[in-house]
C-alpha cells in the first residue's frame, strides 16, 4: 500500500511540474525566475509571485519601448505603365477643369476676344457667386433648321458646379418639358466661361460641349437651364410664346437668315432684367464666345 501511495504522489508531482513549465514563458513572452540571495541558485517560474522569501525575482525577454526608425529600405521596382486617360475633345474643354494659383483650389477660364484669341486663366481663391445665364440662342439657319445652338454663361465671380443640370425646351404653348441634355457630374463652369449646347446639324467654328437632337421652333418657344433638384435658374421665351419660360416679355424671334445665321444674345454677357424683350437682341452668332 505504500508503494502506490509514493507512486500516486510521484505522478502529482510530475502533472504540477508538466503544469508549471506550459506557462513558461508567460502570456507576454517574459520568463520569470527566483535567485537564491544565499548562494545565487536559480529557478524558473511561471510568476515573480512565486519567489519565496531568501529569494530575488528576476525576469528575461521582457520588451522595452520601441527605439527610433531605422532606414528607408530601397525603393522596388517600377510596376508597368498604366493605360492612358480619357483625352480632351476639345480645346475649350479645358475649361473648368481643376487648377491651383497660390495653393488654392480653383477652375480654368477661357475667353476669346474679337480676333479668336484665347487666354486661360485660373480663377482661385475668389469670393463672390457664381451667375448663370441662358447668354445666346439660335433656331436654325436658312437650309438647315437643325443648326442651332444654346449657350450658357456664368457672369459670376464664383466657379459654377453644374453636375446633373438641366437644359429643358418648351413649345410655344407647351407645359411639359423636351429634355435638351443633362450635364455630366463633375461639370465645373468658371466665371467668365461658356458651355455651348449644339442641334443636331450644329456646323458653328465653335465646338459643342454637348449636342441636342431637339429641334427648337423658329416661330416660337422657350428654353430654360434647371439645377439638380429641377427649380428654374434662368429661362428665356421668344416669338408669340405663351409659355412658363417667358420672364416679362417674349424676346423677338431670330430670324431663319443664310449661313451663320442670326441669333438672339445678351448685351453685354449676363445682361438681365428679367424681360426676356430687353435683355435678348438680334445679331450674328457668336457661339461659344463673349458677345
């Protein structure tokens, strides 16, 4: 009997000390040991606490705070080109686009003068508000009724953001709307710059910024620019229309008169009472440009 008492005893004693050396090193990674202060035995632990008295805690692979950075390693090797971006159609669609003056956010301006030069500014760092206007129009010309065109302007002082706009056309009696485009989201308009809307036989030196397969009628109608949420920022009705784009008075209609045509446009850019008659002339077109 008392040989298997010594046995069972020999056993607990293996299983404790199986015990003690699975949580060594502890949790952290730290491996706990007790000196003897007399003699300097050691023994490893899995706890300082476990230390008895005549005894010193000492403790390894303990980690200290981080030192400083070391060196940059040396750069990889180059990854191959990617494929080229989407072009410009145009030289005027550089206008609106992104630009910085001083480290500040701002929108390429266009303007033309009488001899079709051309001088690009960035417009940065401005206060005020932006002003847009329905600047210039045109039914068709003799032969060609489909070429014709809507411009829009911002008079303001403020880049204009004309994601989801809406240039809409009514008959001269109409109530519903003929959609004439929706601008693509993105679409900036700096002060002073142009956004041309062409009909579909648009021939003008001007490109279009966006075409239109609507015919607009030479007898009467109206057309007018919405923003994103639909509300009337400008609108403009001409000949003997009796329509909701009409602001006071009808403009007078432009005349079907042999290429280029004539058109009804603001004198100066922007000019506006709100009376469609006082503020649209007949002249020659000047599609895309200052008036």
């Amino acid at each position: 009997m008392r040989s298997k008492i010594l046995v069972a005893l020999a056993i607990a004693a293996v299983a404790v000390a199986s015990a003690a050396l699975a949580a060594i090193p502890d949790g952290n990674g730290v491996i706990h040991a007790c000196r003897k202060v007399d003699g300097g035995a050691l023994r490893v632990v899995a706890k300082a606490s476990a230390c008895r008295s005549g005894e010193r805690a000492l403790a390894w692979n303990q980690r200290g705070a981080a030192g400083p950075a070391g060196p940059r390693g040396a750069s990889g090797a180059q990854g191959p080109q990617g494929p080229a971006g989407p072009g410009l159609a145009s030289f005027d669609s550089l206008a609106g686009l992104g630009c910085s003056l001083d480290g500040q956010a701002g929108a390429i301006s266009i303007a033309y003068d009488a001899s079709g030069l051309a001088q690009i500014h960035c417009v940065a760092g401005v206060g005020g508000d932006a002003v847009i206007r329905i600047n210039e129009f045109s039914v068709g010309i003799e032969g060609a009724l489909g070429d014709e065109f809507v411009e829009i302007a911002n008079t303001g002082t403020a880049a204009a953001d004309l994601s989801g706009w809406k240039l809409v056309y009514r008959s001269g009696a109409g109530t519903s709307d003929v959609s004439l485009g929706t601008l693509a989201d993105g679409t900036m308009l700096a002060p002073g710059a142009f956004f041309l809307l062409g009909g579909s036989g648009y021939s003008g030196a001007h490109p279009a910024d966006k075409s239109f397969s609507a015919g607009l009628a030479s007898a009467a109608g109206g057309v007018a620019i919405k923003d994103a949420d639909g509300n009337i920022v400008d609108s403009v009705g001409w000949g003997d229309a009796t329509n909701a784009f009409v602001e006071g008075t009808t403009a007078a209609a432009p005349p079907i008169a042999p290429a280029p045509g004539k058109s009804d446009a603001r004198h100066p850019n922007g000019h506006d009472t709100n009376v469609n008659s006082a503020d649209f002339t007949i002249g020659d077109p000047t599609p895309g440009i200052s008036n």
